[in-house]
C-alpha cells in the first residue's frame, strides 16, 4: 500500500472515530460533505447526466447518511458506504424517471441522450459529446461500472464492495461496456 492510501485510511479512520463521537459529529459530518462532495456529485452526474439531478441526488445522500450515520459501524470504508448509497439514489432516480416516462410514453432511451444535448452546464466538443452520448446508451450497470471505472479509476475490489458483484463480473461488465462504446463509433463513421 502506498504512503497516500495509508494517510488517507488513517485520515478517514480518525473522521470516521469524530463521526461515532456525539461531541464531536457533526463537525466531522460537515468535513465528510467537503471531502466527499465533488467526487460523489461527478458518480451521480455521469449516471443521471443532469446537473440539477444531480446536486438533488447529492443532497439526498447525504441527508440519508446523516440519518443513519449512527448504523455506520466501520465495516466498509467511509467512502466505499457513501458510493453505495450515492449509487442507490441514482439507481432509484433513474428507474421513478423509467416509470414517468413509461407512464408518457416517452422513450426512455432517447431522454437521457436529450438530456445530454440539452445540458447548458458542460462544454464539450462534439467527441465529448458523443462520447456521452454513448455512455448513455449503456444499461445502467454497465454505464455504472464503466463510469466508476473509466472515470474515477476505482479498484474493482471497491467496485464490487459496493455493488456486490464479483470482481470477475465487473471486468466482464466494463469489457463489454467499452466494446459497446466502440461500436457506437463505428457507426458514427
């Protein structure tokens, strides 16, 4: 283990000992906001791809944390804890966003990639965008799995502590996820 991953386990076990501490709490719950918030907001916006949504989804993860930070025993990282309740959310978000749309007869499909060309709070290029777009057109386990491991670089043994599935799964997953995005442009040629 490097010395950056052992200062920062030792730095989020000492958060997670001010957290279990009534006197301490909620101080150590506004460092976990500051730390955790940008890279939970980028998880939650690669999957639900609006800002808006997202900060919503963002704030409600953290609200629930709050909620249930005195069942928070340890047992997984911090971190690892927060990504699994930021993925719930979003999973839950999508599948009420699956159901409106069913419900209107929207095709869910195309509504995400709207959502992307119609997103005012990121530039991009037209690769960026397509790249997105394709991203997009992944079922939400891939698009999960590749975001979690194309962008934040995550460890599949993280990967698969949050998501319960096996290390293997997750490989085979990202595989085909990034098969998938080739594909899409093949056919943009």
């Amino acid at each position: 283990m490097s010395t950056k991953n052992k200062d920062n386990n030792s730095e989020e076990d000492l958060l997670v000992k001010r957290l279990q501490d009534k006197a301490t709490c909620r101080k150590a719950f506004e460092e976990v906001i500051a730390r955790y918030s940008q890279p939970l907001y980028w998880q939650i916006r690669r999957m639900v791809q609006n800002h808006d949504d997202a900060n919503d989804i963002l704030q409600n993860v953290f609200l629930k944390a709050w909620s249930s930070i005195d069942m928070f025993r340890g047992a997984a990282k911090l971190s690892t804890w927060l990504h699994k309740i930021a993925i719930n959310e979003s999973l839950t978000f999508l599948e009420q966003q699956k159901r409106r749309s069913t419900s209107t007869l929207d095709d869910p499909d195309h509504s995400l990639a709207d959502t992307i060309e119609a997103d005012t709070h990121i530039d991009g290029d037209r690769v960026s965008l397509e790249f997105r777009k394709a991203i997009a057109e992944l079922p939400e386990k891939q698009r999960l799995v590749f975001n979690m491991r194309y962008f934040d670089e995550m460890p599949y043994e993280q990967m698969s502590q949050i998501l319960g599935t096996s290390v293997g799964a997750l490989k085979a997953s990202y595989h085909i996820a990034v098969k998938k995005i080739e594909q899409y442009f093949q056919q943009l040629d």
